[in-house]
C-alpha cells in the first residue's frame, strides 16, 4: 500500500510546535485569535475531545488484522444499496468542493482504500460506501449542482428518506467561498426531512484568515438563525495540511456510537 502522508497520523503531529499542532488539531482556536475581544465563542468549544479520545478514533480508521477498512460497493438506486446493518454516515456537497479528498484523507491510515479523486466537477454519480470494520459505514453521495447527475435528487432524496441507520449527514461547503445558492437548497431538503446534519468548511488552507473568519462567523450566524436540525458547531478542515481530519474523524466515531464517552459540552 502507499505510505500514508505526513500530518496523517496524531503521532506525527503532536511533534510539532504547540501552536500548529493546536491549529491542527483544533483549526476554530487558531482563529479565535483574530476575534474582537469579548466576542462569544461558545460554538468553537462544543465538540473539544481530549486527546485520548482522539487517538481511540483514529485507531477505528486505521486498518490492520482484523479490522478492514474496504470500499464495499456503489448504487445509483437504493435497492442496489448494501443492507443498512452498522451506522452510518454520509458525505454531501457541492461538484468540486473536495468531498472525495476529505474522503480520502480521512482514510488515509488504510492506503489499501481507493477514493476516486477526479479533476472533473460531478464525476462521482453514484453513492459509494465504505465498510470500516464492524463499526461503521461511510457513504460519498454524488455532488450537486454543476454537471450533477439527472437522477442526483431522486437518489439523495430516497437515500436521505429512507436509509434507517443513517446517524448523521455532513454536507460540506466551500471554505473559501462560502454558501452558495446550492447550498442553501441542500440545508432546506435537510431541515425538510429532519435530518441530523453538520457542516464541515473545506480548502481551509486555501483561505486567508480574514476571509476565513467572515465566512465561519456568517455561517454560524446562519446555522443559529435558520437551521434546526444542524449541529451550532462548524468543522473546518484542510485535506491537503490535515487540518480539522483528527477531529472529524472523532467526530465520526462519536455520532456512530463508537466513542461513547466522548463529552461533548
């Protein structure tokens, strides 16, 4: 197998300097620091796992002897989707807003597991599913918007409907640009359907700072006005430094029920 990239691992990144290894780790403390003094930041601080809790959830995406971490198959129709028997998470966003990298960096403590990363915005139009041991499943559905699928709705919306052990949909939006109008459609079919969601920020490493903030800021401003079933916490990520991986891995292990006593206030 290929040999997993630096910053992959918790390891390698607790060697680093306190504060990239902070902004690593924790990507929303590196920008408290740029807040105007007395600003509330109880929605940076929800979901803080000690570091244990870290490094048990990386352990769930490291593959080894007798935990297997295997793409199982794709559909492009529920019926032709693998039987709904461990928890399950899924992956929606934007054509080209790095969902198939975030993917891959995720597993990229099993170099044995293939994620398609395509030049082409909205190539991946099917749902692809991922076995990782007997913990849990992992689904990157097609993206929407520019040159998406004609049956993308159909199938994200049947999946989204009836998919019983579905535990959590992280829709991932572009962290340089912000919302978009697609966006915003993809947050109005969650919160119609009662779907517990989470909005991870990608290409964090492509955003200067100041513009960072304003979107973080005018994200969670949205989240709290309009959304009901979104999680007040944003997960900022960068798949090419490792920003914000180590987290939403243990985030992941949470929300399936793997990292029970996890606390999340």
């Amino acid at each position: 197998g290929r040999v997993p990239p630096a910053l992959a691992a918790l390891s390698q990144v607790l060697r680093l300097e306190r504060g990239r290894r902070t902004g690593i780790m924790f990507p929303l403390r590196k920008l408290e620091r740029y807040l105007a003094p007395g600003t509330d930041t109880a929605r940076f601080h929800i979901f803080e796992p000690e570091l244990g809790a870290l490094q048990r959830a990386e352990g769930l995406f490291r593959s080894g002897r007798g935990h297997p971490i295997d793409y199982v198959s794709s559909a492009v129709r529920m019926e032709h989707a693998p039987p709904p028997a461990l928890p399950e998470v899924c992956f929606i966003g934007r054509s080209n807003v790095g969902k198939s990298s975030l993917i891959r960096a995720l597993f990229s403590l099993a170099p044995e597991v293939e994620v398609r990363v395509s030049k082409t915005p909205g190539h991946t139009k099917k749902m692809n599913f991922f076995k990782v041991g007997k913990y849990f499943t992992l689904v990157d559905m097609p993206g929407y918007g520019y040159r998406a699928p004609q049956d993308f709705v159909e199938m994200v919306e049947a999946y989204l409907q009836e998919r019983r052990n579905l535990k959590r949909t992280f829709l991932l939006v572009d962290g340089v640009v912000g919302l978009q109008k697609t966006d915003h459609i993809a947050v109005e079919m969650l919160e119609e359907f009662g779907i517990p969601y989470v909005m991870v920020l990608t290409k964090i490493d492509q955003a200067p700072q100041g513009l960072l903030l304003k979107n973080v800021l005018g994200i969670q401003e949205f989240v709290k006005e309009k959304t009901q079933g979104c999680f007040p916490q944003l997960f900022l990520v960068s798949s090419v430094e490792f920003s914000g991986v180590h987290l939403l891995r243990c985030f992941v292990a949470h929300v399936t029920g793997n990292l029970p006593a996890v606390d999340t206030s």
